[in-house]
C-alpha cells in the first residue's frame, strides 16, 4: 500500500483542520467581530453587539459545519492510508472549496472582485481565511488529486485496486 507523503499528512490531518477550529470558535464565539470582518466599513457594526437572532443562528450553524469539516478531514484521513479514499474525500472538500469562495461574492461585488479575489495586499484576517487559504487548500488538493509528489506509480497502483 501506497503511503501518504508528509507534506499532506501536516496539511491535512493538521493545519487545515486546526485553522477550521479557529474559524469554528471564532464564528461562534465572537460573532459581532467575526462579521465585522466581512463588511466593507467595519465601523458599521458594533464589534460588542449581539447580531440579530437569524445572524446569529446562521453563525452558529457556521460554526457548527466548521467543527464538522474539521473532525470529518481529521478523522476520515487519520484512519486510513488508502489513496481512494483520500482522493474522494479532498474532491468532495475542493468542491466545497469553490463554493465557500463563491460565498465571497457578494463582498466582491461591494468592494470590487479584484478586491476580495486578487489583492492580498489589501485583504483583512476574515478575507486570508476565506480565501488566501481556501486557495492554499484548494492547491493543496489539486496538487494531491493529480499526483504531485505521489510518485510515479501513485496512478498505476490506484488503477489496479479499483
């Protein structure tokens, strides 16, 4: 059986987890700073008040699916070496990739696509998460789905479990 390379393993099984648990305590924990993040001019929302209860409700769902993304990229993988397995799970997580920087969109509509996508010069905490390291793991994941540092026979051996 094929062994994942490392620099994989860090990426996967820690970094991106951990840095959804950031992502999950701070959407839940902090809700008014989190959404400060994401408006245009911070200073039109009071980073102490209570967001409304649908807001808060929805970052608390959040939160939630932040928690779950993080245990099910941990645990699944952790638990098995089986290139399949991990090609299935991280092409399901590059989709979700797409579309958590589709959620950007209405911000890049507001402050400019180029803005939001383009410009990491110009990005605040909330837009390095959002999408400086949703690039980083979707590179990450095409990186691994096409068989960068897998070796040469990481597709051959794939091909004759299936």
């Amino acid at each position: 059986m094929q062994t994942i390379p490392i620099i994989y393993k860090l990426f996967f099984l820690y970094i991106e987890p951990i840095s959804a648990i950031v992502g999950s305590c701070y959407a839940g924990g902090k809700p008014a700073a989190y959404l400060n993040f994401l408006a245009k001019n911070p200073s039109i929302i009071d980073a102490n008040a209570v967001p409304p209860t649908p807001t808060l409700i929805s970052l608390y769902q959040l939160s939630n699916l932040y928690f779950l993304f993080a245990l099910n990229e941990h645990i699944v993988l952790n638990s098995t070496n089986s290139i399949k397995t991990w090609r299935r799970l991280l092409f399901c997580l590059l989709l979700a990739d797409f579309g958590h920087l589709g959620t950007m969109w209405p911000l890049a509509l507001e402050k400019g696509v180029q803005e939001v996508y383009l410009n990491p010069m110009g990005w605040n905490a909330m837009e390095w998460g959002s999408v400086g390291f949703v690039y980083a793991g979707a590179t990450m994941r095409l990186a691994f789905l096409f068989g960068l540092g897998m070796g040469g026979q990481g597709r051959a051996m794939e091909a004759k479990r299936e």
